[in-house]
C-alpha cells in the first residue's frame, strides 16, 4: 500500500517533539514526549503464532496506564512516554495478557503509543480529552496502523482490536481506514468504549455485529453491576452492544463461569452482571470501577473472546472462498 492511502502526521507530532508548549485547555506548561519511530523493533510488542497460515494478524491497541507525570525540569506531561521504559512495562502487561488468547493461532501486533493519561480522562471533559487524543495519541496510533498495513500485513485478513482508550482508536482508524483495507478486516473489537451516533454518521460502514459469526463488523460491550453506573466518558452514547457470553443483541441471559448472570440491557446498550463481585477493582480516580466493571473487560471474557475470533476468521475465509 502506498503511504498515499493515509495522511502522514508525522510532520505535525515533530512539532512537539521532546519540547514544551502550552496545554490547550489549562494554560500550564507541558511537556510532550518524542514521536515513536514504529521502524524500530522496540515500538512494538509482537506474537507471530500463525506458523502454517491457517490465522490472520491481530492489531491491537493497549488502554490508559499512565498518570499525569513531571519531567526533571518540572513541566507536566500528559502522555506515556514511549522511551520510558517504565511506561513501556506497563503497556507490555496488558498486551502480553491479550496476546495469551488474541495470538492463539494468529500474528499479534501491539505498538506502544503516547496514550493520554488517566488524569486527563478525569477531567471529563470532552473537549480536552479530543484536543489531547487527537493531536498526540492518535497520530502515534494512526502511523503505527500505516506501518503495520504497509510492513507485517501483506495483504492477510486481520482483526483490530483495543481496550478503553485502544478501544476509542478502534473506533478512529475504521473512521479513515481505506475500503480496500476494510475489506479485509475480520471484525473490530472494541472492548470498553462507546460507538456513538455522531460516529456511525460519519463512518456508516462501522456496522454492529449481530452474531457470532458476521463480518467486517464491530463488537462492543461495557460491563456494569447497574445501568445507573454507566459511564458517559466511555460507554454512553452508544448505539451497539453485544452479549460476548451468547452472542445475541437482545436481553436473553447468559452465564460465564458457571456463576456470572450476563444480560445485555438494550436500553442503555450496557451488559448488567449479576453474581460478579467487583470490589477488588481499583478505583480509579473516583470515574472508573466504581459501580461500572471498566477493568475486567479484556479478561473476564477472554475465553469467549478467543473461541470468536477463530470462528470470525474462518467464516470470513469462507466467504473469501465461495466469492
């Protein structure tokens, strides 16, 4: 694929490059870290499991580890850091914990990014988490997606794939991916985030899975102990959710773990647990794990996750096949 088919943003992530500058919405001096270069091998954490090629490649996108942090000369930073090793572990713990079941059988590609912190989702402000998102964490996102297509693809079908804030890149790159890329994605997963109507307005192809076994479809799905605790910063509005346990979009029940009721509420397009003990989840700044299940989205439905993705991947070489 020629770069042609995205719009570059490394010119404009060089701007902030290991400089100072003021924060859109607060005034106060910050710091933005250096732009990651995805041609090194240490900007990505990657499983090559697909031996015989028989699987498709995986990308997925990690979620928010890092606070709001200082550098030595005192200026604040909102992003991870990609050259901090520390920040890098973090991210390599959440991507090595997906890889066990989203690698089963496939190429697992996960690229570190200057995520906004969690700090900045506290704000609850939309607006500074978009300026933020989209200046910095989202071309970092965008160029890794470019790199992949361009260096590990080769033309294979793949899954895309995030949690939280990788669930909201999800969301982003299907909104400017390329129909002849498309057409080669299995299904989107985003895991923890919201699909809103101003999304599907401007991206009409982002379409809701209905079963277990379509296409080229988005599978979505918060979890929460009540809909009250539904969280617009991440799961409202929304128009999809789908139950991962059955696989249906109505309110039919179903159990996981012999002891967890899971029902999809069509109203508020949120999965209800019932006999799911929450209360070792950390909270997180008084906005998640409290009454919602934010932190348990990836593994609580691994399982169900990785039997999906297989059935996905073979009906979507099926249909390849009868074309």
């Amino acid at each position: 694929m020629k770069k042609t088919l995205f719009v570059s943003f490394v010119s404009l992530a060089s701007l902030f490059f290991a400089c100072t500058s003021n924060d859109l919405n607060s005034g106060h001096s910050q710091f933005i870290p250096e732009v990651p270069d995805y041609c090194l091998e240490k900007m990505w954490f990657n499983v090559l499991n697909d031996t015989i090629g028989n699987g498709a490649d995986v990308f997925y996108i990690p979620s928010t580890w890092e606070y709001d942090w200082t550098t030595s000369e005192g200026n604040i930073c909102h992003y991870a850091d990609v050259y901090n090793k520390e920040h890098t572990d973090n991210m390599g713990i959440e991507m090595k914990k997906v890889s066990d079941y989203m690698a089963d059988g496939n190429n697992f590609y996960s690229p570190f990014y200057r995520h906004i912190t969690l700090d900045t989702w506290a704000t609850l402000d939309e607006e500074t988490i978009s300026n933020r998102y989209s200046s910095v964490s989202f071309p970092d996102v965008r160029n890794a997606f470019e790199y992949f297509i361009e260096n590990f693809n080769n033309g294979r079908p793949f899954i895309l794939a995030g949690f939280s804030q990788g669930g909201k890149s999800v969301v982003e790159l299907m909104k400017i991916m390329p129909s002849e890329v498309r057409n080669r994605m299995v299904a989107a997963y985003v895991l923890g985030y919201k699909v809103t109507p101003d999304d599907i307005s401007t991206a009409p192809w982002i379409v809701a899975a209905k079963d277990s076994m379509d296409t080229g479809v988005t599978i979505c799905y918060n979890s929460v102990s009540n809909v009250k605790h539904t969280k617009p910063i991440i799961s409202s509005p929304n128009v999809m959710c789908i139950n991962p346990v059955n696989w249906r979009t109505d309110s039919t029940p179903a159990i996981l773990n012999d002891t967890i009721t899971v029902t999809l509420n069509t109203e508020y397009k949120v999965l209800v647990l019932d006999g799911f003990d929450g209360s070792y989840l950390p909270n997180i700044l008084d906005i998640l794990n409290v009454g919602d299940y934010h932190s348990i989205e990836p593994w609580v439905y691994s399982e169900c996750l990785r039997k999906n993705i297989k059935q996905r991947i073979l009906s979507y070489k099926q249909k390849v096949n009868e074309k």
